[in-house]
C-alpha cells in the first residue's frame, strides 16, 4: 500500500504523453490546441465548419448556456466560463468570470483552482448562484467543480467525483485532470491517506 502513496506523491506531468485538442466553436470556426514548452498554442485548422446544434437538456453544455429563460430558471447569478473560444453571451445580465483552460492532459488545471474558487465564494457570500461551464461540460468544468467541493467542502476526491458525476453522469475528467486532483487531496488531507493505508495495512495483517 505505501508503493501506492509512493506513485501519488511522486506524480509528474512531464511522464504524460503529449495531446492536441480539436476545438469548434459554435459559429464553425477550428482550432488545434497543443502546448509547446511553457505555453500553449491554438492554431485555426483549415476552413469553418458547421457550428455544432445546440442542446437544449439540462446539463453543463455549451447549448445550455445560451437560453437566458433557462437560467433564470435555474435562479444563475454568475457564471464561470473555463472553455476556449466561447464567448459571455449575456455580459450585462450575469456577472461572468472567464479563466481560459486548455483541456489536455499537461495542463495544470490545479493552478486555475484560486481564482475560480475566489469567484465562486464571493458569489456565495452574495447570495448568488454559480453555473460552471466549459466546451463540453464533461472535463474542465467538472474538474473545477470537484477541486472545489475538495478544497472548501472538506471532501475527499472520491466523495467530490461521486458528487459531481451524480448530479451529472457523462462526466469524464481527461486522464491529466483525473491524475493531478488526487494529488491535491493528498496534500490537504494527508493524515486521511495515512489512516487509510493503515486501515488496509491493518486488514491485510
């Protein structure tokens, strides 16, 4: 069990294989995101597409974002945009909050995590109601909201991802994503590790 703890803790991005992201906006146009050293490229990828259809169920998605009857429906204040290439849509009727994320699995969503847990407490703290959303509200958005029930609810990881997927099955962190906000419960919660390696060691025994 401690080769467990071991592999955790010793956890580095640069062993991730390298990944590009094909993104399309809703008005067709195409981008490849990669990362080149320290920074991160888009590049628009030959001539428009269609833009994709968008849904009207109740989810996360892009195509829910849009209806503004919706959300006030859904009593949102604020909204969190963490996609790249997706605009505010209503600037002057919700306070928005864009912080641009690529979804590849070298991206260091952890470093993300302050101000958007910044801008969703003072909403809290204002009596607001915070949406989440990213491209496909399936990864990036998911994972701001996990490490954000983690870092302010206490939650350990498997209790914040069985929370989110949940209230939203389709979700699915990229395998980056899904390594790193482990980590960041070991380094809040790391006595929570040790008792749970010594329960299982103490079982094995």
């Amino acid at each position: 069990m401690s080769s467990l703890s071991q592999e955790i803790q010793g956890f580095s991005a640069a062993r991730l294989r390298k990944q590009s992201t094909r993104v399309t906006t809703v008005t067709g146009e195409r981008f490849v995101e990669t990362r080149r050293g320290d920074r991160f490229h888009a590049e628009r990828e030959g001539d428009a597409a269609c833009g994709f259809v968008q849904d009207s169920s109740l989810d996360l998605q892009v195509g829910i974002i849009r209806p503004f009857l919706l959300l006030c429906a859904l009593c949102v204040t604020h909204v969190l945009n963490v996609a790249y290439g997706v605009e505010n849509v209503f600037p002057d009727l919700f306070t928005y909050k864009t912080v641009t994320v690529l979804d590849l699995p070298e991206t260091d969503i952890t470093s993300y995590f302050p101000e958007c847990f910044q801008f969703i407490n003072e909403a809290s703290q204002q009596g607001g109601v915070v949406l989440v959303h990213c491209n496909a509200g399936v990864s990036r958005s998911t994972s701001v909201v996990i490490g954000f029930l983690m870092s302010q609810e206490k939650m350990s990881f498997d209790e914040a991802f069985s929370a989110v997927k949940t209230a939203r099955p389709y979700i699915q962190p990229n395998p980056g994503f899904m390594s790193q906000c482990p980590v960041l419960s070991v380094q809040m919660f790391p006595r929570r590790l040790d008792h749970c390696i010594h329960q299982i060691s103490h079982s094995a025994g």
